[in-house]
C-alpha cells in the first residue's frame, strides 16, 4: 500500500490530468456523439488507472479504498461516464481476479490491466435480470474442449470497447444460486447488438452482448463453478462505495460551478450569493455533499479495516446518490435559465447525476439491505 503522502500525491495527481484532459473536452466529446476518445482511455491504461486496486507485484498501484474512492471523485468531477468505465476495470473486474484468480489468470490479466492499457467490463444484468442477480439466464455449458456461452447481457458498461469481460452465467440450472459461475471471457466472444442511446453519461459505451456458442476454454472460469453468484454480490458491495464517490464528485462539480456563477452574476446591483434565497440554497448543498463525502469515506475506512461494510456501502450509496441528484437540480436552480442551456456544465452534470441511484443495485435494493439489518439487530452505534 502507498503511504499516506503517496496516496495524496496520486489524488493531486488524478486532480490535474481530469483538469488538463477531461473537464475542457468532456462536453464537446459528448456533442460529437462519439464519447471520449479511444485515446484517453489508453493513456489511463498507461498511468495505471485500470489497476488501482490491482498487487504491486503485478504492477498495479495497490491502493486502500479510501484512497480508491478519493481518486474515483476526483474523475467523477471531470466526467462520471468516464469514472465508471474506470471504476468497472477495478472493481469488479480487478479486484475478482485478484482475489480468486488461478495464478495462471493473475498473470495473464492483472498486469495487462495495471500498465498494459486492457480494459475489462462486467456483465451480470439482462433483460429480465437487473436487481434479482439470481435470475440470470445466460448458459455456460461443459463441452469437450471447455465451455460455450449462449444469452445475452444488458447495460454492460464499455462493453463495446473493453477488451476482456467478467461474464456471469448460468452452470446448473438445477442449483439455483449456487448453479451461477463467472467466467474472464475474451472481447472476440461476444457481438455488440446495440449501444444505449442514454440520458446521461454518453461519454461512455453502454451495451446490450449477445453470445451465440462461444466457445471459451476451461482456464476461463474464475474461481470454482457455482462461486459466480457469491463473487457477483461480494463486488457489488465495494462497487457501491465507488459508485457514492462518483456521487460525491458530479455534485461537488455542480457546487462548484454554481458558487463560483453565484459570486459573479449580479442582480438588484449585488452578487447572487448574498441574496438570502440563493445563498442558503448554497450552504445546503455544501451541507450535504460534506455529509456524504464523510459516509462514503467511512464505509470506504471499513473495508479497509477488513469490515464487510455491507450495510455502510449501501447507506453511502443510496445517501450520496439521491444528494447527486439534489444538489445538480439545485445548482442548475442557481443558474436559473442559463442552467438549462448547454452554455454551462451543470444540464450535464445533472444529467449524468440520475442514473447513479440506479446503477450497482438501485436505491430501493439498498434500502431494503439496510432495513433487513436493522430487523437483524444492526445498529448506527459505532
């Protein structure tokens, strides 16, 4: 692990490549229709943002969580799409293979993606699985020389530009939780049948995958058959801690395009901001995304101390979410009409804000996480 002045130098770091690179560009890439380039994604490849969480000893930076979800704002801030394409190489993807890889497959992928430029995306939701991640219907059948995947996936992050994918499929229809496996698929597998046409978060590929008879060899199962449902839900639980510190980056962004318009615009012969209205409309967001940030670190602080922190990760996620949303619509409200125009940054920022109570488990599921500990006798008594 870094040190701490190490880990402060790679979110400064991060601050200054998103400043350079990503905020001057983000909404004129997603004007153009295409997303962010090829190009940047590669040169995050090359500085290893793909293997944050990946050992040192197969070149990544082996990272904390607290230092993960640090970084992970900071992208946020510039572009969340972009985060999210980053986030999903790390964790799932990476952290699976970290910690249930053949050492053949720590090998063969973990270094590709710690400075080799490769890309991974996740693939669990379908048409009729999102939520009920046991309800997947995708095959993996046994054949002679390995396995074959047939079915297809939905919502599947950069899945038309990753270069390796997690798959979780079905191995024993019979089994039911415990019939599930996950499989490290290569990008040739699968065909890309469509790419989502989004509200938000268009500077990243979201794609439905179709398997018709892959054939995949037996050295592409990650962990043993029937683990892939337990492997699924163990990474869902960290990803919602990535996913809150996206949160926590898209409304600091808003917060800080709106205060810096309120200091400047000028009504009634004074700055917007010492209008009472506005500036407690400020402070409140102010007050939120600093209650949010502090929950996301703290669940991020748990895992970090081996703590399953599954009920933290889902309050973060939910609590820095449903502020994501808050807090874009009310720096949109401070920009008043100008808000809504493309002229500034925050009809993006709140566009890109409302999938993420959505997204890795919608806030409804966290909720209903929260709620059973609670009947299980969970308390907030530190």
């Amino acid at each position: 692990m870094p040190s701490p002045a190490e880990q402060d130098a790679f979110v400064a770091a991060t601050r200054s490549l998103v400043a350079g690179e990503i905020t001057p560009h983000a909404a004129a890439w997603e004007a153009a229709g295409e997303g962010a380039p090829d190009a940047l994604y590669r040169r995050f490849g090359e500085l290893g943002y793909y293997g944050l969480l990946v050992p040192a000893e197969d070149g990544g930076s082996a990272l904390d969580n607290v230092t993960y979800a640090r970084i992970t704002e900071e992208l946020a801030a510039g572009d969340c799409a972009i985060a999210n394409a980053v986030n999903v190489s790390n964790s799932p993807v990476a952290a699976a293979i970290r910690d249930h890889g053949t050492p053949a497959q720590c090998a063969h992928y973990l270094p590709a993606l710690a400075r080799g430029g490769q890309r991974g995306c996740f693939m669990l939701s379908e048409a009729e699985a999102g939520s009920d991640a046991a309800a997947v219907r995708t095959r993996a059948t046994q054949t002679a020389r390995g396995w074959r995947l047939d079915g297809a996936k939905r919502f599947v992050t950069a899945g038309a530009r990753a270069d390796f994918a997690l798959v979780v499929a079905v191995t024993d229809p019979a089994a039911g939780k415990r019939g599930i496996s996950t499989f490290l698929v290569p990008r040739d597998a699968w065909t890309v049948t469509r790419l989502e046409d989004k509200l938000g978060q268009r500077n990243c590929d979201t794609a439905e995958c179709v398997f018709e008879g892959a054939e995949i060899g037996d050295e592409a199962l990650l962990g043993r058959p029937g683990d892939g449902y337990r492997i699924a839900l163990a990474y869902l639980n960290t990803g919602r801690i990535g996913v809150a510190a996206q949160a926590v980056g898209v409304a600091r962004a808003a917060f800080e395009a709106a205060a810096a318009y309120a200091r400047e615009r000028r009504t009634f012969g004074v700055p917007i901001v010492e209008h009472q209205a506005v500036g407690f409309r400020l402070a409140e967001m102010a007050e939120r995304l600093t209650a949010a940030r502090a929950l996301t670190l703290h669940a991020a602080a748990l895992a970090d101390a081996g703590q399953p922190a599954i009920v933290e990760a889902s309050l973060a996620k939910a609590h820095a979410t449903d502020m994501a949303e808050q807090v874009t619509s009310a720096a949109l409200q401070v920009f008043g009409g100008a808000g809504y125009t493309r002229d500034y940054p925050v009809e993006k920022l709140y566009r890109d804000a409302r999938v993420l109570s959505i997204y890795e488990g919608s806030n409804d599921i966290q909720r209903l996480v929260v709620a059973r500990a609670i009947a299980g006798g969970w308390s907030a008594l530190p």
